[in-house]
C-alpha cells in the first residue's frame, strides 16, 4: 500500500512541475551582484506538509524564483504511518527535477525543539540524518560540522511565543557567541517580526523572509490578493548554489513580501535607488517644473514626510510612472521617507530624488 501511494504523489509531483509557465519578477541586481530571489522554508510530505517534493520546484519555476530549500521536519513526522522517514527524501526526489527547471536546490532540514531554542533550519548540509540526534547544541553541532548556515525560524511565532515577541535567550545567546545563528526570519507565511532586524543589525546576521508553506502555494497566496510569495532577496556574484551560500554567510540580504522591503540599510539604499530613475523636467511655465519618476521593479514605494513646497507624499507604483509637479521655489533634491522599506525595528529608508 505504501509503494502505491509514493508512486501515485511522484505521479503527480512530476505532472505538475512539468506545467505551467515561468513568471517573471522585476526586481534590480546590485552593482556586481545578481538578486536571487529565494525561499528558503518549505515543507512536503515527508514531514507535515501536503505535496510531493517536485511540486515545490514547479511552484518556484512558475513564481519566479531562483533558489529554494526543502526543509522537513526532523522531529516531526506526522505520516510515517504511510510514507517511509528519510530526512534526506525531499533533497533526493527532487534534485534531478531542479536542475531540469534551472532552480537552485538547498540541501536543508527543520530542527525542530520547545523555545528556547525554537526552530531552526540548516541549510546547505549534506545529511540531513546526522543532525537527527536528542540533544539540540549537538543537532546544531552536527549541522555546522557540516559547513550549515543556520536560520532561526519565525522567533515571534505565537505558538511558542504568545506575545509575537521574538526574545533572546541564554540558549540563543549562546549560540551568537559560538557564530553558529547566521540568519533569522523577518517574515514568516504571513507574519513579520521588526525585531528581527534589531538581532540582525547587532550581530551582523542575515535577515531571510520565507513562506514555510506546507500546502499548495498558489492557495496560500491567492492572486491579487497577493502578488507574491514571501522571498529572502539574495545578492550573489554569480547564479550558483556556491555563490548562493557565500552571499548568505556574507548577510547580503533584503527580504521582500506584502509590499514591503526590509533588511540592512547598505543594501535597501542601492536597491530602491536601482528601482527607481528620474526624469529631467519636460515642461516648465512660471512657477512650476514638471518631471516623472519611473518605477521598474514589481515593488510600489510609498514615499512620505516631504518637505515643505514639495509634494508631501508620492506613491510610485510598480512597473510605472509617476508625474510630479514641482514649485520653482524648490531646491532638489527632494527628500522622503520611504514608508514601506523597513532598515530598522522603528526605521525606515531615507531617500533623495534628483534629476
């Protein structure tokens, strides 16, 4: 009976990653870098969640992605009563249909304990069946033995945080003393933590966004309703799996969902400064200059606290193009506060436009 059922989800699985067509997301590379758009928190059957492991290639391929992790539970594994525990099964089932999709497949795992320390994935490991040990500082021992880069996962879930208030214990902080938290979710499904990017900014960690979907992703993230998927943004010299990692350790890292972008000034700056070009004037009269401001990426900015004589507000929409009215009174160049990029707990990107 087991034999049948596999063989009736691989059916499936490969069925769907066979389908559809690849969207494409207008988002900028960095100067000497390419943007990878990531998810690095997704369950299959082999764990708790409800797809075969080749449905989350399709699924990246359709969305739009570049790289994603397949991280199962190691402790959880509610269907073991039907389906064999491998915790290297969803990395092995879907490698080969990765490469045929051109998606980057992290080889990665779900330690998942009480908080502290909570849930953590380890991503880029070779055996997911070491790290399935009692103790959790050896699980996370084992993990960086083999060169893991390790994620703390959703910290403000309230199911082990009621507050939604991700908190630093000793158990974390020792880990951070040991360099062995090298990311932390700021989005998770569809929650969001700010906290997070105060924990990423004080030990220089990566800020990572992922959906830790366990059902169809299309369903969980309806469109319009949801334009997109939660992603950690990556920026790597290269679109490798190599390149990948050495940019996760790096931190170089935005996160992107729900209209918002939040991570680490240095690289929010460059990235909404590529997003965005403004015009020379095109008319001028008396008293006024008119310019436009285009928008080229998928990520509509809500630009607030303008200066007095200035628009105090400009909402550039995504994939177009924004007409301002300027007084000649004004000197540029024109400063805003961009409400929807998040480079702090209770901050917010900074901006100038000028022509």
């Amino acid at each position: 009976m087991k034999k049948l059922i596999i063989i009736i989800l691989l059916c499936a699985g490969i069925t769907y990653a066979g389908s559809g067509q690849r969207k494409i997301v207008h988002l900028p590379d960095l100067p000497g870098y390419v943007t990878l758009k990531c998810d690095f928190h997704l369950h299959t059957v082999f764990s708790d969640g409800n797809v075969w492991p080749t449905v989350r290639v399709g699924e990246a391929y359709r969305d739009g992605l570049d790289a994603i992790a397949i991280t199962d539970h190691l402790e959880y594994t509610p269907k073991d009563d039907f389906i064999p525990v491998d915790p290297n099964a969803g990395w092995k089932i879907a490698e080969s249909t990765a490469k045929d999709f051109n998606i980057i497949l992290v080889h990665g795992a779900e330690i998942t304990r009480k908080m502290p320390p909570g849930h953590f994935n380890a991503l880029f490991i070779q055996d997911a069946s070491l790290l399935a040990v009692d103790s959790a500082m050896d699980a996370f021992a084992a993990a960086i033995k083999q060169g893991a880069f390790l994620q703390w996962n959703h910290p403000g879930w309230k199911a082990q945080e009621p507050d939604g208030i991700p908190k630093l214990y000793p158990i974390h902080k020792q880990l951070l003393e040991k360099g062995w938290i090298h990311g932390i979710e700021f989005f998770n499904d569809n929650e969001y933590y700010p906290l997070v990017l105060t924990f990423c900014k004080q030990y220089n960690l990566a800020v990572t966004g992922n959906s830790d979907n366990h059902g169809v992703i299309s369903e969980s993230y309806p469109a319009p309703e949801w334009p997109n998927r939660p992603m950690t943004l990556v920026f790597a010299k290269e679109r490798t799996s190599e390149a990948l990692k050495e940019a996760m350790f790096a931190g170089r890292t935005l996160v992107y969902f729900r209209d918002i972008i939040a991570g680490k000034e240095e690289y929010a700056k460059p990235f909404f400064y590529k997003c965005i070009s403004v015009s020379k004037p095109y008319y001028e009269n008396e008293k006024n200059l008119y310019f436009e401001v285009t928008n080229n990426s998928d990520v509509p900015f809500y630009l607030i606290n303008g200066k007095p004589d200035t628009p105090s507000s400009l909402e550039l929409s995504a994939n177009s193009v924004t007409r301002v009215v300027l007084s000649k009174k004004v000197t540029l160049p024109l400063t805003y506060d961009v409400k929807n990029v998040m480079t702090g707990e209770n901050e917010v990107l900074k901006v100038e436009l000028k022509y």
